[in-house]
C-alpha cells in the first residue's frame, strides 16, 4: 500500500461496529426497538383519542359602495376605506359583542366558574377571522363590492354555525349603521346646501325684480313693444302733419279768400295740385290733402248747388291749434320711447 494512502486512512475517524452491521443490530435490538414503537404507537393514540374536534363555519358578507352619485356629493373617504373596515370590525370584536354571543350560545361554560366574561372573550377573539375577498367590480373602475368571509372554530358544528351567523348579521348591521349614519350626514349636508341656494336665489329673485321695476320700459323684453310703439307713433305723427297742413290751407282760404265762389277756390285747389305732382308723388302728404280738399269742396258744391255759406275761422283755428298740441304731445313720446330704446343694450348687460 502506498505511504500517502495509509497515512489518509490513518486520519480518518473509525466507523462505530453497529454501523458496519445494521442486520445483526437489529437482530440484537429488536426487542427494544419493537417496544419502543409500541408505546409511541400507544401514547399517540393515546393523545388522539383526548384531543377535542374542532369545527370551522364560515359566512359571506357583500358589502357594497356608495350609490350617492359624486357628481352632487363628492365623497370624503371612499367606501371600502380601510377606515371604515376597521371601525366595522373592531365593533364585531368587541368585547360587548363577544359576550352577548357567549351568553346568548352558553359558550365555555367550563371557564365561567374561574374566568369573568371580559377574559372569555378576550379568549373567544382568537377562534374569530374576518378575512377580505376581492372586490367585485371593472378592474378599470372602482370597485363597486366587497366581499368579507366571516370565519368560526368551536367544537361543535351547530354552535360554530350559528356563531358565524350573530358574527356575520352583526358585521352588517354594523356596516348599515355606518352607511345610515353617512347617508343622514349626507343628507343634512344637501339639506342646508339646498337652504343656501334657496336663499340666494330669493335674493337674486329680489335684485332682479327690483332692478326691473327701476327700469321699466328699458328692458330687453320690452324692446320689441318699444319698436312697435315707436312705429305707430311716428305714423300718428305723420297723420296729424297731414291733418295741420290741411287746416292751415283751409284756415288761409277762409282767411283770405271767403268771398271766393267755390268754383274758383276748385280751380285753384287743382291748379295747385297739378303743381305739385309736377314735383311731388301721388302719396306725398301735400298731394293727399289737396286732393281731400278738392273731394270736400266737390261734395259741398254739389250739395249747396254752387252756394258756399260762410264758414267761421274760429272752429278751423280751435282744431288746428289742437293738432299742433297732439303733433308736440307725440313728437315728444318718441323722444322717450328713443331714449328707452337706446339704453336698453346697457339695461341688458347690467341685467
């Protein structure tokens, strides 16, 4: 054998005997190793048989999201705050609750002699999961859903059934009672938000009606009644010229030409009409009262068969001195109704 060999093997830890024979271990051992598996075997069984089975019931809650639109209320906190979650949450596990539970379901009646119901529940908080599922909803959107698994262990499967039942119910007149609660601040919020701009419209409804009733007649909506108005007037204003020009060259004739005979005073009245058209149209106000002068006087010739009775210049002078009152009266309204007309753009933008 080599040198180097020797020396390795001569380094190396020897193997203990019953390592290099296994089989006649155990043929050796047997009996102690066949007693030890028994009494694991029993001890196991044993320990088995003393352990309590245990039973876990479980509940679904969906809670779902503000159905408020933001578009009226824009939300504070979003619905499945973890906030709100915790606060819902902590009401379920408090000790209030867990001992009406316990008391309701006679739960560990065998700690009840040594422990007060403040420290059963404490233990009883352990054997209670509330665990999130995810949201039911668009991925793109917020979630509108979410689900809650309210989980149970007891030892009993009807007691741990009709606890995650309490549990569940109480997770959800929790979370009622937290969205009657923001629904009624809500509310109240729309409430006197609906006050304010009540007031301020009854407000706004004054300053208008007062402003209207400081510039009546200067508005926009009575522009087109002012345009109308406007019209008519100057149309009055016309006629009564007409009327004024006729007067006063009924009232010159009489003045000046009483002992005329009504043939001539024709002839004169259509000489001066054919001037007139030699210059004039046919609807020139002049024309118009030269020719109802010349009806008039054709008409009083024909009644009186060429006598023309004297006529007083008193009644032509009481009417004409009329119509030149009524002509300022309306020459004046339209100076007004212009005004009005005018301001209305300004009346318009301050309104």
């Amino acid at each position: 054998m080599n040198p180097e060999h020797t020396d390795l093997l001569a380094g190396t830890p020897e193997i203990p005997d019953y390592l290099r024979d296994p089989a006649g271990l155990v043929r050796r051992r047997w009996r102690w190793m066949l007693s030890a598996l028994l009494s694991g075997v029993v001890l196991t069984g044993l320990y088995v048989a003393r352990l309590e089975p245990r039973y876990l019931a479980s509940a679904t809650v969906l809670v779902t999201s503000q159905q408020i639109s933001e578009k009226f209320v824009r939300s504070t906190l979003p619905s499945d705050s973890l906030e709100r979650i915790n606060a819902i949450v902590g009401e379920v596990l408090s000790r209030e609750t867990l001992v009406g539970l316990i008391e309701k379901h006679a739960l560990y009646t065998g700690l009840r002699k040594s422990k007060t119901l403040a420290e059963i529940a404490d233990r009883m908080r352990p054997n209670i999961s509330i665990e999130r599922e995810e949201g039911i909803g668009s991925r793109r959107q917020r979630q509108s859903a979410t689900v809650f698994t309210i989980s149970y262990e007891a030892s009993r499967p009807d007691v741990a059934a009709a606890v995650a039942n309490d549990l569940a119910r109480t997770f959800t007149a929790a979370s009622i009672r937290k969205r009657t609660e923001q629904a009624a601040l809500t509310t109240e919020f729309l409430r006197r938000e609906l006050e304010s701009a009540d007031a301020e419209l009854r407000a706004q409804s004054r300053t208008i009606t007062e402003f209207k009733e400081q510039h009546r007649g200067e508005l926009p909506d009575d522009l087109g009644a002012n345009l109308a108005k406007l019209d008519r007037l100057q149309r009055q204003r016309q006629s009564l010229a007409l009327q004024i020009a006729e007067s006063e060259t009924r009232l010159a004739m009489l003045s000046g030409g009483e002992a005329a005979p009504p043939e001539a005073r024709l002839m004169a009245l259509r000489a001066r009409l054919d001037a007139q058209l030699t210059v004039q149209t046919e609807l020139h106000p002049d024309v118009l009262a030269l020719k109802r002068q010349i009806r008039s006087l054709e008409a009083q010739i024909a009644r009186n068969d060429g006598s023309d009775p004297a006529e007083p210049v008193a009644a032509p002078r009481g009417t004409l001195a009329e119509l030149r009152e009524q002509l300022a009266d309306t020459g004046q309204t339209i100076l007004q109704i212009d005004a009005r007309v005018a301001r209305t753009p300004a009346r318009q933008e301050a309104l």
